[in-house]
C-alpha cells in the first residue's frame, strides 16, 4: 500500500487558500479536515475590494497576454520575483477562473455576456475579473464557502471552526498533530500533513487595511516548528486608507477607483503624482504609497478626488461601479463623486512569509503554506494588484495535490537563500500588542532607517509578549515572532528595493536577487522555546 494512501490532511484558515485547497482535496479523494480560528469564510479575503488578475480568451483577443502579465508582475517585483513561479501562476490563471465559474463564482460581465474587465495600477492591459463591482473578495468566498459547506454536508471533510492553531507536533522528526485552542479548551487533531492558509500579519501596525483577525498565525506556526521565513522586510503599504484618525473604522478605497481616473491631490489641490512617476497615481503600489507618506511628512494631506470621474462617466457612476466602498463612505458622512476624500498610506500586505516552493513546500517536512502567510516568491519586492486571490488560490491547489502525493521527509529547496538565525530572547521584559504595534508602526513602516531598526531589534530581543487570554496571548506571540522576522531582515537589506524603503540606502537598486531567510533560534522552537506570560485578568 502506498504510504500517502489515507493520508491526514488539515488545513489551517478558511480564506480564499483555505477554501479553495479544500475543494481541490475533495476533487481528489483525499481526507481533509478545515480548522478555522473564526467563521468558516472569516478573514482578510473577503474584505479584498480588488479582484482577481487573469488574461482569459476575451483579453486575448483584445491583444493582452500570458507574456504581458508576466511582464507586468516582474516589473512591480522590482526584479526580485521568482521567474518559474511567476509563469505557472500567470499561466494558471485562465484555468482557474473556468473553475471558479464552476463552484458559482459569478464575475460581472458586461450586457452582451462578455467580462467586464478592469484596469489596476503597474497592470498594462485591462485583465481585472469583479464580482459584484468592489465587492470581489466577499463575492468569491462566499461561494466557495457554500461549496465546501456542501461538501461537508455530503462528508466529504470535516470542519473544526473558532480553532485557533497555537502548535505544530512532531514525532520522530515527522509532523504528527495539530494543537489548537477551542473555547479555552486545549485539543489536539491527528495530522500527516498540514497547509498553513492562515493570511496576513495587520495586527502588526495600528493603521492597516487587515481585519483585527490577521495576526501572522501561519508564520508563528511554522517559525516555532523550525520553517525558514524569507523576504520579511517587503510589506505593502496601500496608498488609500480613508484617514482612520478622522473617520476611524471607514476602511481603503481600491486601487480600482484610480483606475477609473481617480487622482491624488493635496489639501492646496496640487496633484503630485504625474511629477513622480510616469503612471501618476497608477503607479506601483509603493511608489504611490511613498509619495502619499512624503506629504504627509511635509506637513500636508492627501486627498482622493474622483468627482472628475463622475463628472465625465455622468451621474451615480460611482455608486454604482463601486457599491460597497460608496456606502461606507456616505455612513462616515462622504460623498466619493461630490467632494475629495482623505486618504493615508496604511499596511496593506505582506509580499515575504513562509519559504516554498511552487508545491507549497517549507523547508520542514509535512508542513506546506499558501496564500499570503507563503511565499513562492512571486510576488518579489512588491505585489502587482489584484494578484494576490490569484496565487493564493493557484498555489493552494498545487499544496493539496503535493500533500496527497509527496514522499514522507520532501521539502522545498533552499536555493539562492541568505540564511540567518534569530538570536535566542536574552530577557523576559514585558510587551503588550499596543506597544508592539507602535514600536512596528515607527520602525517596520513606508520608510526605515538602520538606526531604528536596531533599536527594535534591541528591544524586541528582551521583551516576551504578555495578554490576557490564551487566545489573545497566542497571537500576540505569533506578531511578536514576525516583528523580529521583519527587523532582522530589513536590517539586513540595507539598500531600498521595493517596498522596501531605507532612508539611509546608499547602494538602491543593487543586490535585487539576494534572498535573505531567518529561522529562530532552537531554544525558541516548540517546547524549547521560553513560555510567553499570561496577564492575570
């Protein structure tokens, strides 16, 4: 009997990774249970206003390419992406979206049935897939939630939800279980193999356009079990969060809205962007972040005005091309088509995490990773918009194919990768996630300084995180592992690349191909690590 026959599959996160690998190991067979700290379908996915990047026959025929798109990504990469990962995901994305179609996913289209297709910033050609206008993240889970709660209803998997994973167990040197936390209880389920699909680390920073909900659980999980965690130091700042000091809670404006014809001015009305970058505001993702940040610091504000988009497309353009972004905006009290909106640059994504390969293999065997928590290196020093649904779920697929199908001890290589280890905590100085978000928020932010990345590193290496609950201690453990993963690693990358920005750089452009990889040190891994501490409530 072949030895992956049978074999235990959990996938950890519920998002657009999660969801989908968990269709694709019913598609083939396999024994699968979803453990999902919140809600099935809870998480950062649904909240993603952009959409998914694909060239299909109908851009074909309109002149774009697999070639262009590859192209376009690269280039946003800023010449540090994965060539082979980049083409299997440019090439995949066609395919995937006739699959998605099958499991309901219902991208808008225009009155003769065509896709309404649309333009993003650094994209050359228009390739954008919707659904429901900017609603596209909540759109896609949600169908792809009622086809696994389908599946689960015909048992063909099993769903643990209000899970969170806290442990990754080993026996033998083989992964043997999952340790996760329910209703204060503390369980343990049988695993042979684990994805982590677990999203992105925006509890981090005090401004960003993540849900409270993403706390770098995947790289936590696999940081203690050994994973090597690579390009750290490249995190996405969106250029268009409406400003949260004035209309807290309001959330981003897509990158979309720009792509209609949105510009970017300052309180003065002094548009800034076309004397910057010869795509204005759209320009990559971290030039137009930069530049919104520059003013800030200059002592100016940002504003997004779309009333010249509403002017020319006639009226209610804007309400209805983007529905949801509209209606938040009239509950603060704004008007997207009649007046301009504040808008500051917030963390966005994180384009480094667990190392893989295009398999979704880390560096430790029976451990794989896929959406944003992974890195398959296609998205370099900065991600290309509205590819991030799309490798996550590429790359998902490809997990859960491996997972039934690798040989027991397979892992990815480690090819053109610095590899660094995380010194062992030299104290136990008490630090709580609002101090921990603002040390990240001044440090590990649009602009960073060697300096100040020292002094994190100092205090992080003599602190251990502190809350009250298990769950919220947990977390706060998980943010407080990839701070130290983010500052070891832009300090390391002393040139700006990027989104990675040093206001110190002397040599910006160099080293582009340099992959620097950080694993913690073995006292700080599973059960050999110093226990984080409680607050007695």
């Amino acid at each position: 009997m072949n030895e992956t026959s049978g074999r235990r599959i959990v996938i950890i996160g519920s998002g657009a990774a999660g969801l989908s690998a968990a269709l694709e190991a019913v598609r083939l067979g396999l024994t699968v249970t979803v453990l999902t700290k919140d809600a099935l379908g809870d998480g950062n996915s649904k909240f993603a206003q952009g959409g998914i990047a694909a060239v299909t026959l109908q851009g074909e025929s309109a002149g774009d390419s697999v070639s262009a798109h590859m192209a376009d990504t690269l280039k946003a990469g800023a010449g540090h992406c994965g060539t082979d990962a980049v083409l299997q995901m440019c090439g995949s994305a066609g395919g995937l979206v006739s699959t998605l179609e099958d499991y309901k996913v219902a991208f808008d289209r225009n009155t003769d049935g065509s896709y309404q297709l649309g333009l993003e910033a650094a994209h050359s050609a228009h390739r954008i897939l919707h659904v429901d206008g900017d609603a596209s993240g909540a759109g896609l889970i949600d169908a792809l939630r009622q086809s696994v709660r389908c599946a689960q209803a015909a048992g063909q998997l099993n769903i643990i939800e209000h899970a969170l994973a806290t442990e990754l167990e080993f026996s033998a040197h083989r992964l043997s279980a999952v340790r996760y936390l329910q209703e204060d209880q503390e369980l343990v389920l049988e695993a042979d193999a684990v994805l982590l699909a677990t999203g992105g680390l925006g509890a981090l920073y005090q401004a960003s356009t993540n849900p409270k909900g993403a706390t770098a659980d995947g790289i936590g999980l696999a940081a203690r079990a050994g994973a090597v965690i690579t390009d750290a130091e490249f995190i996405q700042f969106h250029p268009t969060l409406v400003d949260p000091l004035a209309y807290p809670g309001t959330g981003m404006i897509s990158e979309a809205v720009r792509g209609e014809g949105a510009i970017l001015i300052t309180e003065t009305g002094h548009r800034f962007m076309p004397g910057l970058h010869e795509q204005a505001e759209l320009a990559p993702r971290d030039v137009v972040a930069r530049a919104i940040h520059a003013q800030y610091v200059a002592g100016h504000r940002v504003f997004l005005d779309a009333r010249g988009v509403e002017s020319a497309r006639g009226d209610d353009f804007l309400a209805r091309r983007f529905p949801s972004i509209s209606a938040r905006l009239k509950a603060a009290g704004l008007d997207l088509a009649a007046e301009p909106i504040p808008v500051v640059a917030a963390q966005h994504y994180a384009m480094g995490g667990i190392h893989t390969d295009t398999s979704g293999r880390s560096s430790v065997p029976g451990v794989y990773a896929a959406g944003e928590c992974a890195n398959t290196t296609v998205h370099g020093a900065n991600r290309l918009a509205s590819n991030s649904l799309l490798e996550a779920m590429v790359f998902a697929r490809k997990a859960v194919y491996a997972m039934g199908h690798d040989e027991p001890g397979r892992t990815c290589q480690l090819n053109n990768v610095e590899l660094g280890e995380l010194p062992p905590v030299s104290t136990d100085a008490p630090l709580e996630l609002e101090q921990l978000q603002a040390l990240a928020s001044e440090h590990l932010g649009v602009h960073r300084t060697g300096q100040g990345l020292q002094s994190l590193i100092q205090v992080l290496s003599s602190s251990a995180p502190v809350a009250q609950g298990s769950r919220e201690l947990a977390e706060l453990d998980n943010l407080w592992i990839t701070a130290r993963m983010i500052a070891h690693a832009a300090a390391a990358r002393d040139t700006s690349l990027g989104a990675h920005h040093r206001l110190d750089s002397t040599n910006t452009g160099e080293h582009t191909t340099t992959r620097y990889g950080w694993v913690l040190a073995a006292t700080q891994r599973t059960s050999n690590r110093p226990q984080s501490k409680e607050i007695n409530a």
